[in-house]
C-alpha cells in the first residue's frame, strides 16, 4: 500500500484526509490487480488441462511452449491444441 504525504495542506486535519484517501484508493486498485492475476491464472490452468485431454497425440510427444508476462513476471506453460491426429 502507499501512501501521499502533501506537505502544502494547511491542518492536520487536511493532511490525514488525504493521506486517507490515497491509502484507500492504492488498496482497491492493488486488490483488483490481484483479482485480475488470479482469474488469469484459473483461466490459463483450465485452458490447459482442456488441451490436454482433449489432444489426440500423448502428452510426452507434444511440444509445450513457455510463456513469460513481462509486466507481471508471471509463467505459464501452454500445450498445443490439436483436433486431430496426424495419421
């Protein structure tokens, strides 16, 4: 959480309500980025066990690609989707 200091307010009154209401409002953005990560990760880990089972090809002869969110740090592992087989 962070937290604004404005040295120009004029009471200490003035100067908890801000800092108040900057504490309040970095909370609710940081807790809707979090929502956001956690949604994303069940989204991505439901992708992925779909693909899975639904692959015609066994799990050890697909080609898995590593993907890296550079914003967030976060990785996934993806599996290739395929609806048919090769032969």
């Amino acid at each position: 959480m962070t937290t604004l200091i404005l040295m120009h307010a004029q009471s200490a009154s003035e100067r908890t309500t801000v800092c108040v209401t900057a504490a309040v409002a970095t909370t609710k953005q940081e807790n809707m980025v979090h929502l956001n990560k956690v949604l994303r990760n069940i989204i991505h880990r439901v992708a992925n066990i779909i693909f899975t089972l639904t692959a015609r090809v066994p799990l050890k002869a697909q080609m898995t690609t590593r993907y890296v969110d550079q914003q967030s740090g976060d990785q996934w592992i993806l599996y290739p989707y395929t609806l048919f087989n090769a032969d």
